[in-house]
C-alpha cells in the first residue's frame, strides 16, 4: 500500500509538471467516457434496469395475428379475451387496456388529455399498489357500473397541488362525473399506454362485451411460475383455433403471438441504442489511441529519467506500475470531468426527442446518473486507463540503457515511430466505420424525406379539435358546427382551403375494418379483406391534393340517415376490382351487425396514413356528414408559412364555439419530422453523424501528432538531404506520403470492418442497402482528403527547415 501511494503522489507532481499535456489527455479522455456513459445511461433505463412492476420478467403482451392480411398483428375482441382467461392455464392473470383521451373540464379553459381505460386486474397484474388511495376493484369495468378514476402521479401534482384529500372528489371527463380513487406511485410508466394523465376503469359497452369481430383490447398476462413463453404461446394458438372453428366468419385464419412485455415496451429503441453504445465504444477506443499517442511522445523526453531509474535498480515491472499509476490517474480524471459531460449529453439527448415520441418512451424521461451508470463509468476509466497506457508502458520500461544515457536521439524513436503509426492507422480504421455507418444513417434519412406521400405537404397546417359533448351530442348540431366553421376558416386571409378528418395522415395513429363486398363469396383466409378508415369531409381530397380518379367526391348534401357512401383509394381499387370499375360497388362492413351494404361512388389517389416507411395500405373514407362526431382534425391549405395563421385559426374557431378544446397546432411537415417512424431514421442518423465527426477529428489530431512528431524526429535527416539537393516538393512527398500511407491502411482496415458490422444497422435503413457501394466509395475519398488535409501543416513545416541549423542537430 505504501508503494501504491508513492507511486500516486509521484504520479501527481509529474502530471502537474506538465499541465498542457494533462489538460488535453484528460479532456480527449472525458468526451469518450463521457460520450459512452450518457448512452449507458438510456441503455441502462430501457434495457437494465427493471421496469416498476413485480417479478417484469414474467410479464408478456399477447397480440392477435393475421398472417395473410396487409395488417398483420391487432387487438383482441373482448369475448376472446375472456376465453382465453378462463381457458388458459400458462397464466397466472391476463389484463387488458385501452388507448383513450378524454376532455377535461377543471379550471378554466377545458382541455385535451390522454387517458387509458384497463380492466379491473390490470394493475394487481403488474403488481402495482395505489400511492394514495386503492386500485380498481373487480366488477368496476363493467357495463353499468360507477366510473372510477385513477390519477397519475404528475397530474395529480400539477392540476391537484398534491392534495392527498382528492381521494373521493370527482372531476368531469367528457362532460360526464368520474370518481377519483387513486393516485399511482411517482415511478410508474406503461410506455405502449403513452403515459396517460388519467387512468379509467375500462368502461365497457354492451356491444364491446357481444361481438366478436370488434378487435380492440390489448391484452398483458403474467405467466405462472414455471411457464415459458413457448407455452403460453403453444396454449393460447390450440385455445383460438377452437375460436376460429366456431366463428368462422370473423376468425378465419387469425392466430397468436406471446412476446415478453420489455421487448414490446422497448420495441424498436433497442436496436437504435445498441447501435449508438457501439459507436461511442469506437469514439473512446479512438480517444485511448490518441492518449497512447501523447504518452509516447511524452516518453521520448523521458527516456532519460526511466534509464536513470533503473540503472539504480528499478526493475521493470516496478516502472510499469508506475508508468500504469499515471495512465490511471489520467483516466480516472478524465471519468471524473466525464461525469459532467455526460450530464451535459444526456440534456442534449432529451432535448433531442419530441415530445409525441417521449410519450412512447416513459422510461427515457427521467435518464439521470445513478449508482449503475457510476458502477459502469468507474469500471471504464479503469479499463480505458490501462488500455491506453500498457503499450507506452511496456515500451518505456525496456530502454538502450546505454543510448538512453546519452543526449540526442536514441535507437528507440523506430519504434515508438512504428508503434505510433499502428496507432494512427486504427484511430483512422474506427473513424472510417463510424463514417460509413453515419453515411449509410444519412442516406437513408435522405431518402425516407423524399418519399411522396401522395399528398402536398408544403403550405400545411393541421389542428385538432374537440367539441364539448354536453352541447354537440346531436349528430346535426355537430355537423352544423363543422360545416360553419370550415366556411369561416377559408374565409381568413391567406387560407385557401380548409377540411377535416378524424386521424391525421402520418400521425401515427389509424383504425382499421374488416368487410367483404356485396355479390361476392365470402374471402378465404388467403385473401382476407381490411382497410384503414377514415371519415374526412367532402373538400379533403382537394385540399390534400389528392387527384379523384373515378366516380365523385363526397358532398355535404348526402343525409345523414340516407344510404351511406364511401370513396376508397387506388390501392384498394386495383386490389378488388382490377378488372371492373369499383364505382357502384357494395361493401359490407365487419363491425356493422346488420350488414347493410354501403356504396362506393368515387376513388382517390393513394396517400400514405401510417409512415413514410410503410406500404400505402388500403383505405375507405367515411363521409363526415354521415358519420359526424365530437373529435375532429383539421387540415388547412395556406398560400404562405402555415404557422403564421395559428393564432387567427384557433380565435375563428373558439369564437365559433368558446368551449371548444384546440391543440396540436403545426405544420403537416413538423407533425411529419416529429412522427415516431421519421424520428426513428433522424435520431440516429444525426447522433452517429456528431460521433462520427468526433472520431474523425481524434483521428486527425493523431495524424497531424504523429506527422509533427515525426518532423521533429527526422529534422537531421531532412536537412542532409535537402543539403544533397532535395527539392521541397520532394520532403513535401516525403511527409504527405507518409500520412497517405496511414491513411490508405486506416481506410482499407476500416472499409473490411465497415462491410462487416454495416450489417447490423440494417434495421434502421429505409432504401439503401448496409453495403452501399457509393456511401463506401465517398466515405473513403473524403477521408483520404481529410488526411491529406490534416498533413499539410507538419509537411509545410518540414520544406522550411534550415539544412545549415538541422545538419547541427547532433
């Protein structure tokens, strides 16, 4: 312990000696720890650490599937969820949830919330206990019975002071009285719920509890103590094969899939934050190759004092604890600065994440530094300490005693240049991966930006609004508010169209129906038929600017009590009908159990609903005046920057009606960039771009040290041959050649390795494939010049050397 201590305070007095050198060792150390502990630290909430339930690893989602449909995993219908409750014997409990939002009607103006409906044995599932309060009991998710509210943590805080006396009060949702019974614990998140303000006791309708074919509820379970995944999923495909063969009709071909509830909540963030670990892993090994860099120039001052050392008897193991001791130090300051850093990344991080995606991602809200990412941050700066330091280390500590002694240059500069060069060329082998792999991010990025979406997004704004439904649960009085208020907002300045739909195209949300059409035999599972829905009023189309290619458009005459039309779009069309016109057909809807025949009268050019990454789906629309509601979302064409008229469109709308609920105002082009499937290609692509850039500028510090280095080692033989009649342009060769040398086996090294680990990014690429020839081709050209570019000041330096003063050298 004594030696250790030494060794310490030795360390300390000749780092200080040298604060220009520690300063710029400890600083390349802390980005790179830094950099890995921030990513650590999402790794660590979404991957690591337990998620605030019982026993999580237990916990699964259990999706209903349908193989040989466009749309192939959805909801269960409730009288299925009940079968397979009382049938299965794999679980010790199945829970369902609802995604709902509600209007809130507290102080002031009403306002939009979200909210999620479970049933009873939802949260004694999860095993979680009521922070204040109790949980939902047994028959409160019934038809009939009190509505029952629970509040989450933040909203009971924010709207409710923290009063612990709101247990029993009622607040008023969508104009109806709902008790408070509870209020959940600070730490509870259910990331596929989004977050909700409020949860509900699943407030169920007599047709929800009836029909089979109404696919709606989302089913959790918790598995018995010596059950698998395997079996559950084995169990529940015989229990929905016995569905299918006595409801045939809404259950041909359906089957099952059990996956484990962190994989589901987690969803597609695991493949981006591994992603993201390994490449600030590259970004640190390239900060250790430049810190080993530094300590063997270092070391050729200090070549003296080690021979010193150990011509009075140091033994060589002895100087590499020491040598070690320095190299710890420096990493462990540089994890201690890092420390600061990565609170600084992670702020970056979260600001980076919309929030309509954080909604999502609950367990990402709160990254803080903790005891793990301590734990993890320590362990690195440890390993990183004797990483970088064992190769000067070694080196050092076996020195030509008898050169070493002398003054000038030693054998040992040969080496150290060598062992510098491999340094320099795997600093320049992990900058090329990080390069490609952030220009295959970018292309990709690029390409999903000009996807067409098959509407104009340019001069778009869209809104959503909610009607009181005290005063519009008349389907007339709602459809008249509608049509006045689309006739006000074209009437603004600068409008030039406006229109409604019920879910926004690329908002990410969307509902789906099952039908057949009027005439023909039912579908066989092979071919069975759904679509996307949407109810739209009759100018959509023309605002949207999606062109109307058979038939016609709505019209805000068609009553509501007469026969109900639809217009479907080209997908949809060429699929049914590739032969026959689709106008004058009749489809027949799932959910509708009197089967009345609706009519198609026109279709429409496709527009993409669901991402820019998805296939164009099939889609009916629903004419708003005979499927009028409460829940509207506006689309407004403008002839200049759509934010501009925010403010005047939300005034023409409340003065239409002052109790009407407005939010989410912005550009079709921000709800688009802020949607999860363009945030899920941006994300990445930008934070591999910044590490790339990173890398790239370590690796061009290692060039530009080691080309200096070498300028000063060789000055002697610089000038003898410039005395010889070298021109400058041949030193200049002599220097630039060197650092192409580096570069071209940098580059050759990391292009291999690109090729090989490309791969795994292939689930976060949208058009290009993870071995783009030409994202490889312009990767490596760019780093050539970058290289040659961070060779010109040490070459420039090497022409302007004396022959007179550098042949006095020795």
């Amino acid at each position: 312990m004594e030696t250790l201590l030494q060794d310490i305070r030795y360390a300390i007095r000749v780092l200080l000696k040298k604060p220009g050198f520690t300063f710029v060792a400890v600083l390349t150390l802390a980005l790179g720890i830094g950099a890995n502990a921030a990513i650590f630290t999402a790794v660590d909430a979404a991957l690591l650490r337990p998620f605030p339930y019982k026993n999580p690893a237990a916990l699964v989602h259990v999706w209903q599937t349908s193989p040989r449909s466009q749309f192939s995993e959805h909801e269960a219908a409730y009288p299925d969820y009940l079968d397979w409750r009382a049938q299965s014997s794999a679980f010790e409990e199945l829970a369902g949830y609802n995604l709902n939002a509600a209007i809130y009607s507290g102080q002031g103006q009403p306002e939009f919330i979200r909210t999620t409906q479970v049933t009873s044995s939802f949260f004694p599932l999860l095993g979680v206990e009521a922070y204040l309060g109790r949980t939902f009991r047994d028959g409160e998710d019934q038809p009939g019975a009190p509505r029952a509210i629970m509040l989450s943590y933040s909203f009971w805080q924010q709207r409710f002071g923290g009063d612990p006396k709101v247990i029993g009060q009622s607040i008023i949702l969508n104009d109806s009285s709902q008790e408070i019974i509870g209020v959940l614990p600070p730490g509870f998140h259910f990331a596929k719920a989004g977050t909700p303000d409020v949860w509900q006791a699943l407030q169920l309708q007599p047709y929800q509890v009836a029909r089979r074919n109404l696919f709606w509820l989302n089913v959790i379970g918790r598995l018995k103590p010596n059950a698998t995944i395997e079996q559950a999923q084995q169990e529940l495909t015989t229990i929905v094969s016995n569905i299918e063969q006595q409801y045939s009709n809404s259950h041909s071909g359906e089957g099952i899939r059990v996956a484990a509830l962190r994989d589901e909540l987690v969803g597609p963030v695991k493949p981006l934050l591994l992603v993201l670990l390994g490449a600030v892993g590259f970004v640190l090994l390239i900060a250790c190759a430049n810190v080993a860099n530094l300590l063997l120039a270092r070391a050729a001052a200090r070549r003296k004092e080690i021979a010193i050392r150990m011509a009075m008897g140091a033994s060589r193991w002895r100087l590499i604890q020491q040598l070690l001791t320095e190299s710890l130090l420096l990493s462990l300051a540089g994890g201690a600065l890092g420390l600061l850093v990565t609170q600084w990344i992670i702020d970056l991080l979260l600001a980076g994440i919309p929030a309509s995606v954080m909604l999502n991602m609950p367990y990402l809200a709160t990254l803080q530094i903790n005891l793990r990412v301590l734990g993890f941050t320590f362990a690195i700066a440890t390993l990183t300490g004797v990483l970088f330091g064992l190769a000067p280390a070694l080196h050092s500590s076996k020195p030509d005693l008898s050169e070493a002694l002398k003054e000038g240059r030693t054998s040992g500069g040969a080496i150290r240049g060598r062992l510098r060069g491999l340094l320099v060329v795997s600093e320049i082998a992990l900058a090329m991966m990080l390069l490609v792999g952030a220009g295959l991010m970018m292309k990709s990025f690029y390409r999903l930006l000009n996807v067409d979406p098959g509407f104009r997004t340019n001069n778009l704004l869209t809104l959503q609004a909610v009607l009181p439904g005290n005063k519009y649960d008349d389907a007339n009085r709602a459809l008249a508010f509608h049509q006045q208020m689309l006739a006000n907002l074209e009437r603004l300045p600068g409008a030039e169209g406006a229109a409604t739909t019920d879910i926004l195209p690329l908002s990410g949300g969307g509902n789906t129906a099952s039908f057949s059409i009027e005439g023909q035999p039912a579908p066989l599972p092979d071919a069975k038929m759904e679509a996307n829905v949407r109810t739209v009023s009759p100018n959509y189309f023309k605002v949207m600017g999606l062109p109307l290619i058979a038939g016609r458009s709505f019209n805000e005459h068609e009553e509501a009590n007469g026969p109900i039309t639809l217009v479907i779009n080209r997908t949809l069309a060429e699929r049914l009908f590739p032969q026959q016109s689709a106008v004058g057909q009749h489809v027949i809807f799932g959910f509708d159990p009197q089967r009345h025949p609706r009519e198609i009268v026109g279709v429409v050019g496709d527009e993409n609903v669901t991402a820019l990454d998805a296939r164009i789906t099939p889609i009916i629309y629903f004419n708003y005046a005979q499927d009028s509601g409460v829940f509207i979302s506006v689309v407004m064409r403008t002839s200049s920057d759509p934010a501009n008229l925010i403010g005047a469109v939300r005034s023409e709308i409340r003065a239409l009606e002052p109790d009407v609920t407005v939010f989410a105002e912005m550009p079709m082009t921000r709800l688009i960039a802020n949607s999860p499937s363009t945030f899920l290609r941006r994300y990445p692509a930008l934070l591999i771009g910044a590490f790339a850039a990173v890398a790239v500028l370590l690796a061009m510090l290692g060039i530009y040290g080691v080309l200096s280095y070498t300028v000063t080692q060789r000055t002697h033989e610089i000038g003898i041959r410039m005395a010889l009649g070298a021109a400058r342009r041949d030193v200049l060769q002599l220097i630039v050649g060197q650092s192409l040398r580096f570069a071209l086996a940098g580059i050759a090294l990391g292009l291999a390795g690109a090729f090989a680990l490309t791969r795994l990014l292939a689930s976060l690429l949208y058009g290009v494939s993870a071995t783009d020839p030409l994202t490889f081709a312009a990767t490596a050209l760019g780093l050539a010049g970058m290289a040659l570019a961070a060779s010109f000041v040490p070459a420039h330096r090497a022409t302007k050397v004396d022959p007179m003063i550098a042949l006095r050298y020795e």
